[in-house]
C-alpha cells in the first residue's frame, strides 16, 4: 500500500492535457484557471519553439512530483513508529 500511495503522490502534478487544453481553447475567463504545467509548457514551446524551455518545465514537474512523494514516505515513517 505505501508504494502505491508513493506512485500516486509522485503523480499529482500530471494533468489531463485534453481537459486542460483542448475544451477551454485559451478563451479569456478560463485561461488562468485551466493553465497547469503541461499546458504553460506546451504554449511556451508553440509560441517560442525552444525545446530547453519544454524540457526544463517536465524536469520542474519531476522534481516537484518526487518531492512530493519524498514528503509523503517520511510522513507515513514517522506516524508509523509512533
């Protein structure tokens, strides 16, 4: 069970990229709302066409991501001795 809770914290920052993108389609009032890292990195690659800047954005999302589930594991560690 904590290696599923880990596989899914590690995910929380994965967004649904047809959600997120193709239903607002950059309308005014839902730009801010729907705009997730996936979507930020895929309009920065469309309008700037630089492929370090997609690539830095995945590698942030990673980190985070792993952050996240590194957090999560020393939480359960902790509770658990205790």
């Amino acid at each position: 069970m904590t290696i599923m809770t880990l596989l899914a914290v590690g995910k929380i920052f994965y967004a649904d990229f047809g959600l997120f993108y193709q239903v607002p389609r950059n309308s005014g009032m839902l730009y801010s709302m729907t705009n997730v890292i996936d979507t930020y990195v895929y309009r920065g690659l469309k309008t700037t066409g630089e492929i370090g800047m997609a690539r830095r954005g995945r590698i942030i999302s990673i980190l985070v991501g792993l952050n996240a589930s590194d957090r999560v594991q020393l939480y359960s560690q902790t509770h658990q001795q205790g």
